[in-house]
C-alpha cells in the first residue's frame, strides 16, 4: 500500500515553508507521494456544493508542486485533481511538461472534469460536454507531448507545424489518473488512464465505486488489476493498519490521508506518525 498526503497546496501549506517543511516531513517518512486539489475560484459566499469558504487559502498545482520539488528529492508530485476542461490545454500542456522536467519525472497527472458552475462562469469556460472536451484536452496534450511532429484536429482543438520543448522527462507522457464516481468517470478510467482516484470515501463507498470500474474495464476489454486505484478515506479520520487493510482488500493500491491539524508543527507531527504507522505495513 501506497501511503500518501493530500493539501500540500492548500490550507497551512499555502504558505512555503509550511509546504516544503510538510513535503520533507513526509519524504523522510516513506510517503510515497503528496498531492494538489484546484480550485481556480470559490462562490462567495459559499454555497453547496462548493467544497470550502472562499477566503480558504488554495495555490495552483503546478506552480504549488514546482516549489515543492524543490526541496525534495523523491516523493511524486500528484494533481489530485485538476479542472482540465477549465485550462487551455496547450499552455497547460507546457506547464505540466515543465513541472514533470524540474522534478525529475515525478509528476503525476490526476485529472477531474469540474462540478461549480460559478467557477466555470467566471473563468468563461462552458459548463456542458465537460467530459467529451476532457477527453479531447487530453488526447491534444499527449499529442504534444509524444508526437515528434504535434497536430492535433479535433472538434474544439487544432494544431500542426507547432513543437513545445522540453518533452516530460515520463514518456510516452505521465502518470494519467481520472477523478469522479460516475458511470463515465470509470468509462474514462478504463479506457485513458493509468489510475482513478476517490476523494473523501468510505469503504463502503469505495467498495461501489471499484464495482463500476470493474464493469468499466470489461467493457473496454482491459484487466481491472492493471488500473491503479487510489482513494482519500471519508472525512478527517486517522486511518489505522486494519482500516488500510480493509480498503486494500478491495483493490485500492494507495491511501492519500487528509490533513488532520491546521499548522505546520501539527501537519509535520500526523505525517510522522503516519508514516510509522502505515508505512510498509500494509
């Protein structure tokens, strides 16, 4: 079992020498990576289903994950996840290859497709067919990062004669992991991506969730086994060794645990006692 952090962008670890102090802490600790969530805006004041009040302090994830890979040296890097259909794919295209090539190859690349309409309103992207311009934004984005020659011709995207360099150090491209807990959420999983991951979940939760990947992987003719599942545990709860168990019964492969204290000493302190715990115990 992989044991991971959530928030290295938000909360205490929006400010740097919480986050790079957090992000050694748990490098040292055997965590195997600490990941990002995004929010470009939040509605103020806040309404259901934003997640968090709007003055709750989030940077963005990659600039957040290049600060944080300098000062490690081996944790992955993770966006857990980022608003793809939000982005303009090309200059995020050229972000993340950055990232992935100033870390050393350690990025990897959550994605979700985004559930605030105000958020989208503001920003000016539409809010409909958010899965089908996923999937195209992602389809352009490995174009430019594996083609020799980029083009792309798609229904919303168009390039060719054009290059962006440096490459990611990770080729074909990075780690592709897909957020969500609907039916095309695992239809995306099964067929795009490497990994699918779960935020905020239960077992029992969890439980249903890898029953529709299971179905999805079917239906796209690919082993489940071979998608790696990770999944944040419901609420601010201490995970133990036998709840790590339960989830790794089910096929999850890594735990991202949520922060439990709200300051540096506090977040340095779980990370540490986490890590005794759960590292390599599972």
């Amino acid at each position: 079992m992989k044991i991971a952090l959530f928030g290295i962008n938000n909360g205490a670890c929006a400010f740097p020498k919480c986050a790079a102090a957090v992000a050694r802490a748990a490098e040292d600790a055997g965590f195997e990576s600490v990941w990002t969530g995004e929010h470009v805006i939040l509605p103020d004041p806040q309404v259901p289903p934003s997640p968090v009040p709007a003055e709750y302090p989030m940077l963005d994830p990659a600039i957040a994950l290049a600060f944080v890979a300098g000062h490690t040296t081996r944790i992955r890097l993770g966006t857990g996840i980022i608003i793809l259909p939000q982005r303009n794919a090309v200059v995020l295209a050229k972000e993340l290859a950055s990232l992935d090539v100033l870390s050393n190859g350690r990025l990897i690349f959550g994605i979700g497709v985004g559930y605030l309409k105000p958020e989208f309103d503001a920003i000016g992207a539409p809010f409909d067919h958010k899965g089908a311009r996923s999937e195209e934004w992602l389809a352009a984005m490995i174009a430019l990062w594996s083609m020799p020659k980029p083009e792309f011709s798609g229904k919303w995207i168009n390039f060719k004669g054009v290059n962006a360099m440096p490459r990611p150090v990770q080729q074909p491209h990075p780690e592709i992991v897909f957020g969500g807990h609907t039916k095309e959420a695992y239809s995306r999983t099964a067929r795009l991506a490497k990994g699918w991951y779960g935020f905020a979940m239960d077992v029992d939760a969890t439980a249903k969730c890898i029953a529709g990947l299971k179905a999805a992987c079917k239906a796209a003719e690919r082993r489940f086994e071979d998608v790696e599942i990770s999944v944040t545990p419901h609420a601010r709860v201490k995970v133990d060794v036998d709840m790590a168990k339960r989830y790794a019964e089910l096929g999850v492969s890594r735990l991202i645990l949520l922060p439990r204290a709200a300051d540096e000493a506090g977040l340095i302190e779980q990370v540490r006692a986490d890590g005794r715990e759960l590292v390599g115990k599972v």
